[in-house]
C-alpha cells in the first residue's frame, strides 16, 4: 500500500479519525498537510509524530468553512510540496437535534462545515491535480448520509450532500486521473461520539452488526486503500466502513 512520496492534505487532521488518516498515510510513504481549526497543541505533537515516521508534514490553521482559506492552504500545501496527490475532505461537526428544535444557525454550521468544506478544498485543488492528471479525493460521508437518523437532519444532509457531490465530481474529473470516492463510516470512537452515555453505546452496538464500535484506524485504513494505487479503478463509489450497519 506504498504511496511512494505522494502529497496528501487531510482537512480537520488534528483529531479522531483525520488524526488516524494522517498517521496511515504517512506510514504508508505520504507527506502530509492537515488543518485544523483550534486544537494547536494537538496539531505541533501530530507533526512530531508524522516526521518520527520519517515524513514531512505541515500544520495549517485553517476554517474549513472558507473558500479563501481553503485556495490559501492549496497554495501554502504546493509551495512546500511542489504538488498535491491525495485530499481527504475529513473536517465535521454534529449539532444534533430534533427538527422542531434545531435553530438555523445550527442548520446552517453543519452545513457549511460539514458540506461546503468539501466545495471549497476540492474545487480549491482542482486545479492542480487537473494539471497533474493525477488525483485521490476522499470524502468523508457517513452511514446516516445513506440510511438518514432522527435527531441529525442537519448532519444527515450534510453526509447524503456528500454522496451527491462525490459522485458529480468524480463524473467530472475522471478524463483528467482524478479519482473520487466517499468513505461511509459507522459508529467510531472519536470525541464526536464521547457524549453518548454507556446505556446509548450499548444501544447502538446493538444496532451493529459485528456489535461493536470501530476505532479511527480501521476507517484511516480504508482510506489509505483508496489513496492507493490498489484502487485505481474506483472512482465516484461509496465505501460503507460500518460494521455491516448499513445492511
Ligand atoms: P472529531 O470531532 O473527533 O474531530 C473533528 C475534526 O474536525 C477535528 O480535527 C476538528 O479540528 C476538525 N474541524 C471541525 N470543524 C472544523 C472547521 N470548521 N475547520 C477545520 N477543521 C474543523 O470527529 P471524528 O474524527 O469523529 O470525525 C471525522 C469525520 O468523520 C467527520 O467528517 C465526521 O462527520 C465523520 N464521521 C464520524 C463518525 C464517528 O462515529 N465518529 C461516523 C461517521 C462519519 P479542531 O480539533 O481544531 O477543532
């Protein structure tokens, strides 16, 4: 699964499963740009950890919701790299609730953060990858995004918008070698799912078939697949990374 001094940039890679997405890559011969939004402390250790594996990387503070920020990493990634192999549209939020109570600011903050991230970095390294005729874009989409949740209306679009967006674009760039692909995940222990109580962890194991959770490396492997040249045949698909909870 060698990616053979390819450049990757992972959005949101300061924690949870990006954390684990740029650990993967790295460890698989990938240099590696990640954004992250708050978390500076987190993001110096991740460089640490990724020039241990012996690659480079670089840290960019960076609000995925912005389409100027998004073209300013682009530029800061390709002035350091020289090139751009591999993006990995990872940043999100969840501002759950039902719909009678979700107000419009938490509407639209999952939405932008969640959706328009993905508009903003992939139309912002187009351009390269086009003049590359070399290209990985991986999106990170979720199992509600196909079955829907009550509770996550916001969040849920947001994952289905995903689906919709891969599957146009990979339509779009595949005569230029860009391969685009959606990365489905289930039920992952990250901070996004710390809140739940034990009571509602067991409830959802239940729901699962190999009835557990899964950790942010097994979905970070996944991605490391498609990123590969193992997967230069798939674009426009989505991987299901859910214990079979999509079944
Ligand atoms: P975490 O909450 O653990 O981490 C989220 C990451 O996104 C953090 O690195 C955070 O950066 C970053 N981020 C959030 N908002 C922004 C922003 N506006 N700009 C830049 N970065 C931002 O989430 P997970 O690791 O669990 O989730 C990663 C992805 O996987 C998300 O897209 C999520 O929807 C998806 N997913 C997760 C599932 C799960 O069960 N955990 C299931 C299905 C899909 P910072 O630390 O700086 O705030």
């Amino acid at each position: 699964m060698k990616l053979g001094g390819k450049i990757a940039l992972v959005t949101g890679g300061t924690r949870g499963i990006g954390r684990a997405i740029v650990l993967e890559l790295a460890s698989g011969g990938a240099d590696v740009a990640f954004t992250y939004r708050s978390s500076a402390n987190l993001a110096e250790s991740l460089v640490s950890e990724v020039n241990a594996l012996g690659r480079r990387a670089l840290a960019i503070e960076a609000d995925a919701t912005s389409m100027k920020s998004a073209v300013e990493v682009i530029e800061k990634t390709v002035a350091e790299f020289k090139r751009l192999d591999i993006l990995v549209n990872n940043a999100g939020i969840t501002k759950d609730n039902l719909l009678l109570r979700m107000n419009e600011e938490d509407w639209d903050s999952v939405i932008e953060t969640n959706l328009k991230s993905v508009f903003n970095y992939t139309k912002a390294a187009a351009r390269t990858m086009m003049g590359q005729r070399f290209g990985k874009i991986i999106n990170l989409s979720s199992v509600v995004g196909l079955k829907g949740n009550a509770g996550q209306s916001n969040y849920s679009a947001s994952k289905a918008g995903i689906i919709g967006f891969t599957k146009s674009i990979a339509k779009e760039l595949a005569s230029r070698n860009i391969l685009v692909n959606a990365v489905a995940p289930g039920y992952i222990d990250t901070d996004m799912t710390a809140a739940l109580t034990e009571e509602q962890r067991k409830a959802v194991a239940e729901t699962i078939p190999l009835k557990r959770a899964a950790k942010p490396e097994e979905v970070a492997k996944v991605v490391l697949f498609l990123a590969s040249s193992y997967a230069d045949y798939i674009t426009g698909q989505v991987i299901s990374v859910d214990g079979g909870m999509s079944v």
